[in-house]
C-alpha cells in the first residue's frame, strides 16, 4: 500500500495552508501542471454540508497559484471527507475509517500521493494504528443510567475503560454517554482494536506552536469568525435550514455555544466569553492526545508552525526522500 504522508496539528496552527502547498510543491517537482497529491481531510466536523466558518473548512486554501516553468499556474488542490454528510446528523470513527478507505484507494489507484490532514486525532489514530471499529447501536437502557450524570461523571466513567476512545471531543453529556457506549459495546462484544493488517506507513508530521501565540490566534480568529464572517447567521440558518438545536449543541464549541446564545440561553458577550474559554481547551486536549498518539507508538516529527510556509513544505519533502519508499 501506498505511504502516506499525515499533517496533524492543533487547530489554529495552520494544517491545510503546508497541506496544499505541500501538495502543490509535489506537482512542481514532479514538473506537472495537474495535482500529483490529493487532500484527506480528518476533522470530524467538517465532513457536514453548511458547517462552514465554524469549522474553519479554509477551502480557498486549496486553490493554490505556483510557479511552474518560468509561468504562474493556478492549481485546485483535490479534497476528500468534506462536505459529504447532512449537517444534523451523525457521523463517527467507524463512518471516517470507512469513507478514507475508499478515498486512500480510489488517490492512489490513479498513482497520486494521499496526504492526510487534520485534529481529530482518534481519526489519524484509527488510521495510522489499523483499528479494527465496528458500527455501534444504540443502547437506550445504558443511555437511560447515564442520564442526568455530570459531565465529569461521565468522563470519569468513560476514563475507566481500557480501550481508547477519543477525549478531544467529549465536550458535552450527550458526546460523553455516546463514548461510553461505544467502549461499552466493544466490551461486551471483545471486539479487538487492532486489524489483522499491518497499519498504514506514513510520514507524520505535527505542526508546534507556542501555547500564547496558539491563544492569540485562536482568540483573533474567533472575534473575526463572530464579527467579520457571520459565525452566528451560520448556526441560525442551519437552524431555519430544519437542523434541530440539540444536533447542533451535540456538535460542541462553535455550535454549542451559538445555538445556547440563539436559544436565549447566553447572552451575546457570554457566549463569547465562554467559547472562547472552551476553544482554548479544546487545543491544549488536542495536544494531550496527540502526545498520547506518540506514547502508543505513532512517530511524529514536530514542525515549528510559526516558521514560513514554505520552509516547513521543504522539510517535509526533504523527510519523504528520506523516509517513505
């Protein structure tokens, strides 16, 4: 099978900016005036349609203008597990590892480099490491014990089991009790994480950047999301789109708290306040996860973020000679 090449980060340290320059680069070297590398995007919110400023999609940043023989080309970078799911609905691990499959076979069976990008680490786990997932039911009767259990309850609940299960994201009771159900049914079931298959070969590189420039970017992007691109119209006409509000606060952070604001539960400069404060966590669980990735086997080279573009792209390539086959 063909090596991947993997970008993971926290959010705000600019992932799909090296991915499709990188992207773009491997076309300049290849001396090819069409994309040689294609996008897999793992991020398990913007897989949804209308999920757009929340979720920081960034798709102009996938039209990327290089210079190609003396000429400027203007290059669409192909992307994959975006926009393929209705807003409102579910989507989990076992829907990811399914839908990359069919994206990593259908790149690499035109000869094209698949390069993974994303924050959503239990998805990039779930690839590099071969998890073996299987589609979990709902189990009322375990969903009905766990009702009106503390989110710290809940995540104290879902820390006792011995199979891992993505934490970045358990940011809301219902996100909580859905996590203990799926480990829940893997007990019960034996259901083994690892394939029979060897896990993908891939060059995986995390972008670094220093938890106060993190927070600054983080907080300018927010205040530009609320003021300069509507974030909040977003989330209302998702609303008046039919998307029901608890869909929505199930999706946590940006959803969450715009829905609570738009519910009149939150005033404006409360929801604010609180988002933000929860964005910053949400960050610094992404970093804890992604150490944890390295601790159970995943080699990641840690790239300095705040360098330029284009330097961190070179390394990459640089490392690719040297490491994938």
């Amino acid at each position: 099978m063909q090596p991947l090449i993997t970008i993971l980060g926290p959010t705000a340290c600019g992932k799909t900016a090296v991915a499709t320059q990188l992207a773009a680069r491997l076309s300049i070297d290849a001396a090819s005036e069409q994309p040689v590398a294609e996008i897999i995007s793992a991020d398990s919110r913007q897989v949804f349609r209308g999920m757009d400023i929340g979720t920081g999609k960034d798709l102009v940043d996938y039209d990327v203008d290089i210079s190609l023989a003396g000429a400027t080309h203007h290059l669409h970078i192909p992307y994959h597990l975006i926009d393929i799911a209705e807003a409102g609905t579910k989507y989990s691990v076992f829907d990811f590892q399914r839908d990359f499959t069919r994206a990593y076979n259908n790149i690499t069976a035109r000869t094209r480099q698949p390069i993974l990008c994303g924050g959503t680490g239990l998805y990039i786990e779930s690839i590099l490491r071969g998890y073996q997932l299987a589609e979990v039911p709902v189990d009322n009767a375990l969903r009905q014990r766990l009702e009106g259990k503390s989110l710290s309850e809940l995540t104290a609940i879902l820390a006792s089991y011995k199979r891992l299960h993505n934490t970045t994201d358990v940011d809301t009771a219902r996100r909580a009790i859905r996590a203990i159900e799926i480990e829940e049914y893997y007990r019960r079931h034996g259901i083994a994480k690892q394939h029979e298959t060897p896990p993908l070969k891939s060059l995986t590189c995390g972008l670094s950047i220093p938890r106060d420039l993190r927070r600054e970017r983080i907080s300018q992007r927010l205040h530009r999301r609320l003021k300069d691109e509507d974030m909040t119209g977003e989330v209302r006409r998702l609303i008046d789109s039919g998307v029901a509000p608890e869909a929505l606060l199930s999706y946590g952070l940006e959803y969450r708290y715009i829905t609570l604001h738009l519910l009149g539960q939150l005033t404006f400069d409360e929801m604010a306040r609180q988002l933000e404060t929860a964005i910053h966590q949400f960050a610094k669980r992404q970093m804890t996860y992604f150490r944890g990735m390295e601790r159970r086997g995943v080699d990641i080279t840690w790239i300095d973020a705040t360098r330029p573009v284009a330097d961190i792209v070179a390394d990459i390539i640089s490392m690719t000679h040297d490491r994938l086959p």
